[in-house]
C-alpha cells in the first residue's frame, strides 16, 4: 500500500473568539498529530495555541513552535540576514515533519491571506519540497470581525474601502481623501501621529477604534481622545468610516 504524501494545513483561526473557529480548521485541528503554531517572542507562548486549545482538545498532538519576529518585514538592511536565517530555520523544521508522513496543521490568527507570517515561508516550502501539497483554510479576518463587533458597514455600493498596515502610512492624508473607508491595522505604532492627522482631517468622530478583539481587555470605542496608552495593542484596529 502506497502511503500518501503528508498535506500542510495552513488554518485562520480567526482573531481571538475560539468561537469564530470554523468547522473545518477545527476538524483538520482535531485529525492531524502535529500543529505547528507562530509566536512573537522566542521566550513567549503562542496566542494562536491558546486560541485553539480553548476549542479543541491537544492532548497527544506534537507541537512545533515558529518564532516570527515582530518587526517590520521591509526592515533596515541590516536585520534582512537575522529574519532570512529565522524564515530559512522554520522552513526547515517543517520539512521535516513532514517527511516523517505525518500532516501538519499550522495556525495563523485571523485569515491566512491577509498579512499572514505563513506567506513568508510558501516560496520557500516550496522551493525545497516542490511537490508539497499545502492546503489553505480560510479564517475570519479581524477586519470582518471589527467591523461586525462595532455595527459597521465597510461597504456599500460604489464606495471604495482601503486596508493598510499603520505602520505604513506616509501617504495617509492623501489615503484618506481618496477612500470611503480606511481600514489601519496593528495601530500601535505611530498611533499618535495617526490620531492628529484625523483630527486635522476633521475625522475622528467618524472612526472607531477595536482593540484585542475576542481577547482579554476587549476595547470597542468611538471615544479616540479617550483611549490611553495602555490601551494601545499591537492588536488594534482603527476603522474610519466617512
């Protein structure tokens, strides 16, 4: 009997509700033997793994941990070789599991196809394994979720949406004039800034800020001048909605 190739999973988890899981990554979650689960820290616990542990029951399943570091991907020219060795280090760690036959399911927050740390890895796997099978299970995005948690619409009609990350936004006046709705993920960076520029713009009334959404210390506010600084996530999104 000829023994299938092993399949890598690569499952949205959504943005932190065990219960935004869908029936399909948790039954993939439940059938393979290893997960594999990014981190922010090396020294750190993977807030993906908590997610999934609170839905589906781990016991026995053999875990891979992958350090992402949290820093910009287009970063100074030198930290490009310390995240190349990082990306190349994890590549190879998945490999070979799977060459050992068993499946893999790799976790990524939210949906995979929206600023993902997997993507960082595809060309990769494949380069060295071309005939992997990867397989991509599509989560709910904190985009959606946001938007849902705080009744909002993010388009109708003709209107033109935008999704950035905060942390580039050079252009962002010019962003803000050109669309109908601006969505700026991971705020933490540059919030302040941000906050002036909607202010000048005469916006901040029609934003809304979500913070930790579906996780400890929830934040769902219209108050922008009200929001501290200890209420400034990485896990932050703003929505400004004209």
């Amino acid at each position: 009997m000829i023994k299938k190739p092993a399949t890598l999973y690569v499952i949205g988890i959504g943005p932190g509700d065990p219960e935004l899981l869908t029936l399909k990554a948790v039954r993939i979650i439940k059938e393979v033997s290893c997960i594999c689960v990014p981190k922010g820290r090396e020294e750190g616990s993977s807030l993906a793994l908590g997610i999934v542990s609170k839905a589906v029951d781990l016991t026995g399943k053999e875990i891979i941990e992958a350090h992402f570091p949290m820093i910009k991907t287009k970063p100074p020219a030198e930290h490009l070789d310390s995240l190349d060795a990082k990306w190349s280090k994890i590549t190879e760690n998945i490999i070979r599991y799977l060459k050992k036959g068993a499946d893999i399911a790799f976790l990524t927050l939210g949906d995979p196809s929206i600023y993902s740390t997997f993507f960082y890895l595809y060309d990769r796997l494949l380069a060295i394994k071309s005939e992997l099978k990867i397989v991509i299970i599509p989560g709910v995005s904190s985009i959606n979720a946001s938007a849902a948690a705080a009744s909002l619409s993010l388009g109708l009609a003709d209107e033109k949406i935008v999704i950035l990350p905060a942390t580039y936004t050079d252009n962002l006046t010019e962003i803000l004039h050109d669309f109908d709705t601006v969505v700026l993920m991971k705020t933490n960076e540059g919030f302040e800034k941000i906050i002036r520029t909607l202010d000048n713009l005469n916006l901040l009334e029609k934003t809304t800020y979500i913070s930790r959404l579906g996780m400890e210390g929830e934040i769902i506010t219209k108050d922008i001048r009200g929001i501290k600084k200890d209420d400034i996530s990485y896990f932050s999104i703003l929505i400004v909605k004209k």
